[in-house]
C-alpha cells in the first residue's frame, strides 16, 4: 500500500519533484481519507495534528468573527495544500475546514514528519520551502480578495516585530 501510495504522492504538483526516497519515505506517514459533504475536515483551536493533500473534492476554510458568527476565507479544490498550523507551535489550527462536496484526500501525521523533517534537514527544509510557497499564495489571495471588497489593505505589518520594516531595511546574511 505504501507504494501505491507514494505513486500518488509523485503526482500531486506538491511533491510530484521530490525524489522518490522522500516520497516513500512521506508515504510511511500518510494514508488515504474520504470526506462527505458538510463533514468537518477540522475545527479551529482544536490540536494541528495532520496536514492534507487534496486530491479531489471541495474543502472551505472559515474563521469565528466575533459578531459575525463562521465566515469563509478561501475553498480549496483538487491539487490543493491544507493546513499548515502543524509545523508551529503550539500546534493549534487558526482556522475550521468542512468538505462542501465529497472530497478524496491524502492526510499525514504531523508528529513524525516533524521528527522526519529534523533527522533529514534537507526533506525538513525542502518541505519548509514549499509550505512557504503556500503560505504565500494563500496571504496574497487574501489580500487581493480584501481589496477587491474595498477594505483599506496596508502595504506593511501595522503590528509586531516587522511593523513598519520595509524589505530594504532587513539586513542580508553575509555568508562569505
């Protein structure tokens, strides 16, 4: 099972360029799940114990506003990446996740890819890497859906660490 497994892990887009080590090694920590619509896939401050591969279907993603009640953020489709809560602590998903339609997807363990991703730092940072590009993606979909709506969307952080630091100002690593 494992291998056939790991036959589709190299053709979802998010890991089809991993070696086929890496993917069968993923593989040992994934399985196969099936979601009816209007099942909870996740439900937001609840552990981040898993991350999914979308293979088909329609999973919505939804945040509590106070005063609001559910609102939805963004579906995901075929092909899509979900959850990334799992590789930060403390391990808790800021969002809730409820299949719209049957959805086929491939979920893993978040333990031991942690544990996977510190014994082989190449596949931990090859993940990272990736998980980024998502995150990426995903936070300037937001912003284009915020404007779209005509929310005044600031070109920086209006708070913490990076408020106000523009990319010019963050020092290079010099690693001459």
């Amino acid at each position: 099972m494992t291998n056939n497994l790991a036959a589709e892990l190299a053709d979802h887009p998010f890991l089809s360029a991993f070696p086929p080590t890496w993917q069968h090694l993923l593989a040992n920590h994934a399985c196969r799940r099936e979601y009816t619509a209007g099942q909870v896939v996740f439900k937001e401050g609840d552990a981040a114990d898993r991350f999914i591969l979308i293979r088909d279907g329609l999973i919505t993603l939804s945040i509590e506003v106070a005063g609001r009640g559910r609102v939805d953020v963004e579906t995901l489709g075929a092909d899509a990446v979900l959850g990334w809560s799992w590789l930060f602590w403390p391990y808790k998903w800021h969002l809730g996740a409820v299949a719209v339609e049957r959805s086929n997807v491939i979920m893993f363990e978040a333990p031991p890819l942690r544990a996977l991703m510190a014994s082989d730092p190449a596949l931990g940072y090859e993940l990272m890497r990736r998980f980024a590009a998502v995150m990426l993606d995903r936070l300037q979909a937001t912003r284009l859906r915020l404007s779209e709506q005509g929310c005044d969307v600031p070109s920086a952080p209006v708070s913490g660490p990076w408020a106000g630091i523009t990319t010019d100002a963050v020092p290079l690593l010099d690693i001459r």
